[in-house]
C-alpha cells in the first residue's frame, strides 16, 4: 500500500496513458465500423438505384413491346377487315357482259340510239345485243354513258337494276357516215352493286360496216 501510495501520481499517468490508448483504439474501431456502415449504405443505395434503373429499363421495354404488340393487332385487324369487305365486295359483285345478236327481234327489252355521224346525210344500221348480268349480285341505279367523240351522253337505264342471271336484249340504231368502214363506239356503264359500292365498266363495239360482223370488247368491273 505503502508503494502505491507513493507512486499513485505514476500510477494515474500509466491508468490515464491505457485510458488514452483504449479510447484512441475504441475510437478507430468506431471510424472503422462508420466507415463499413457507411460504404455498406452507399452499396446498398447503390444497389438500389441499380436496381430502379432496371426495373424501369424492363417496363419502359415492357410498354415499348405492348406498343409494338398493339400496332401489330391493329394492323392484322384492319388487314382482316378489309380483306373481309372486299371479300364480300367480290361476292355482291356484278358483272355486265354485252354480246351481239344476230337477226331481228321485235321483243326487245329497250333502245338505244347513238350517233356516230360527223356528215350531214347519215345512214342508220342497227344491230341487237344481250345485256348479261354474269355477276354474282345485282346492278342497282344503271346509267349508260355513249362515247364516240369527246361528247358523252349519260342517262339511265329504263331498268333499275338487273339481277345475278337475268338479260336483256337491246336495241341499237347507229347512225353512221356513208364512207364508215370500221367504227369502236364504246358504252360506259355504272352501277351500285347490294353492298352500296359504286361500279363502273367499258364495253367497246367493234363493227366491221362492210361484212356486218360485231364484236363485243367487255371489260371487268373497277
């Protein structure tokens, strides 16, 4: 006791120089572990913002193939729908066909009269013709359009409409110059199938004045 009595001053600088050490380590071990925390946190911040940029990276790719995936249905509908309404467009279609007939007739349906004379002293040949419809619908509000020249007649048929199958024989009285040798006066007609789409179609007749021989050029629908 009595030594410790005397060396209690140097005892308390050893006491107070170990407290100082302990402290000094105590504290290192505190900074250290501060430190881990704190690159622990940035790494988990880290972490996390890696893993909102991808997450935000898979739904922007997400919306952009939804997207794709959208366009592309509405692109297989529309081609689905137009293909079904030409579909039927092609079924309700009509088709007239004009095919000259030989001899005469007196129980024609209607006439025509078409003028393909430039002189003063015509001469009139007249010829007879079936109209066909060979469609698979009918021709609704029939107008004809004669064309020779750059005038054109237009007027409507005396017939509203002509069925899948029925026909009509036509007169037609063409009044022509007396030195006419080959004439291709052509015959417009338009029309209205069953679905309200709108037809038009050329038929040239192609007359040989000096043999008699007629022939119908029919051209398809558009």
């Amino acid at each position: 006791m009595e030594w410790i009595n005397n060396n209690s001053d140097a005892l308390m600088v050893i006491i107070t120089l170990v407290y100082v050490i302990a402290t000094i380590f105590i504290w290192r071990a505190n900074k250290i572990s501060a430190q881990a925390t704190k690159e622990q946190l940035e790494e988990s911040k880290r972490q996390f913002d890696e893993s909102q940029r991808q997450a935000k990276a898979e739904l922007e790719e997400s919306k952009r193939q939804f997207e794709v995936t959208k366009i592309q249905t509405e692109e297989q509908l529309n081609e689905q729908k137009e293909h079904h309404e030409e579909s039927m467009r092609i079924q309700c279609m009509p088709f007239l066909q004009m095919e000259h007939q030989i001899g005469l007739f007196h129980d024609e349906n209607f006439s025509m009269e078409f003028n393909l004379c430039k002189s003063e002293m015509p001469e009139t040949i007249v010829r007879y013709f079936k109209l066909k419809n060979i469609g698979n619908g009918p021709a609704i509000n029939l107008v004809y359009t004669l064309e020779y020249t750059d005038d054109a007649i237009s007027d409507p048929m005396p017939i509203c409409g002509i069925r899948s199958g029925d026909e009509y024989i036509i007169k037609i009285e063409f009044s022509i110059d007396e030195e006419a040798e080959l004439l291709k006066p052509n015959i417009g007609f338009s029309y209205r199938d069953a679905l309200g789409n709108e037809w038009e179609q050329r038929v040239t007749i192609v007359m040989d004045v000096i043999t008699g021989e007629t022939i119908c050029e029919n051209n398809e629908p558009r």
